[in-house]
C-alpha cells in the first residue's frame, strides 16, 4: 500500500524512483529483516516528495544532504528512508537499475548490487555505527553471480574506506 501511494505519488511527477536497503536485497534474493522502505529518488523529487508525505499523515524525523527519514503516527504507513541522488549519479543508477518483483503483482526498478553496495559504503562513511551491518550486506552483495568486486573495491577507496574492503575481504577469506 505505502509503495503504490509512493510510486503512484512520483511516477505522476515523472520523478525516477527504485528501490533500496533491505527490500532491494531481497529483490537480489538477498534476506534481512527490516522495519522500513528504503527508496531511491532523483534529488529534485524531494521538494515535492516531502510535501506529499507532510500531506498524508508522515513526520519528518531527520533531514541531510542526501536523506531523509519520515514516520507515519499510524502502523501501517510506517517508517520511510529515502536517499536523494543528483546528476550525473541518478541517470547511471537508474538506467542501469531492472525493473524486479518486489511484492507479489509489485514491480519497481532495483539498483544493480554493485550501485547498492556504494549506497552502502556511503552510508558507512556518513554513520560509521552501521557499519558491521552494511559490511555484512556487502558481502553478501559481492557473493553474487556476476557482481564486478573490483567497481566495489573501487566504492570503498571512493570514500577513504579502502581499510574496510581489506577487512571485509580478510574475513572473506581466499577466492
């Protein structure tokens, strides 16, 4: 229900939209639990996007460059987190994104493992308490058929966490 308002809500503004965080995982076959919908969203859709979501009911809990958190006082709107991309990242993400099942008779376009594991490493480097958690999806993402490890690696040394590629490659252990 909250993904169609969503998608319903962006589609109309002719906003590019997919899927993040533990529901794009799942898309990849990849299961954690989640209490939340993460979402990708072209930075100008947030305007908007946070207009529509004060008007139905969500409370904006945090903003930043590049986020924002919302809670619904009713349970089963619940908690949404939506990362913000600007050009020219939106237009490589998006276009290499697929269109997946998310929900049974739901479709929505999920980022490539590789572009997930970046939105990963990113948020390592915003918030480094979520770390053991994203390195295990990282992980689990580099494990996949196909997945390209050395644009990875490249994500982590991107952002000055090359040390954390080491560490994750270690507990890997050989190929």
């Amino acid at each position: 229900m909250v993904l169609a308002e969503i998608t319903r809500f962006l589609s109309e503004l002719g906003i590019r939209h997919g899927m993040a965080g533990a529901v794009a995982l799942h898309a990849h076959g990849l299961t954690r639990a989640t209490r939340d919908l993460d979402l990708i969203v072209e930075e100008k859709g947030r305007a908007p996007l946070l207009a529509h979501l004060k008007s139905i009911g969500y409370e904006l809990l945090h903003e930043s460059p590049g986020f924002s958190n919302h809670l619904h006082s009713q349970a089963r709107w619940g908690r949404l987190d939506f990362i913000y991309v600007e050009e020219p990242t939106s237009s490589v993400l998006f276009s290499r994104s697929t269109t997946m099942e998310i929900f049974p008779g739901i479709s929505a376009l999920v980022p490539r493992p590789e572009h997930l594991a970046a939105m990963k490493v990113q948020a390592m480097k915003e918030d480094p308490a979520r770390t053991l958690k994203d390195l295990t999806d990282i992980e689990s993402l580099i494990a996949l058929p196909g997945v390209d490890e050395q644009e990875i690696r490249r994500y982590f040394e991107r952002h000055g966490l090359a040390a954390k590629y080491e560490q994750l490659k270690r507990a890997r252990g050989p190929a």
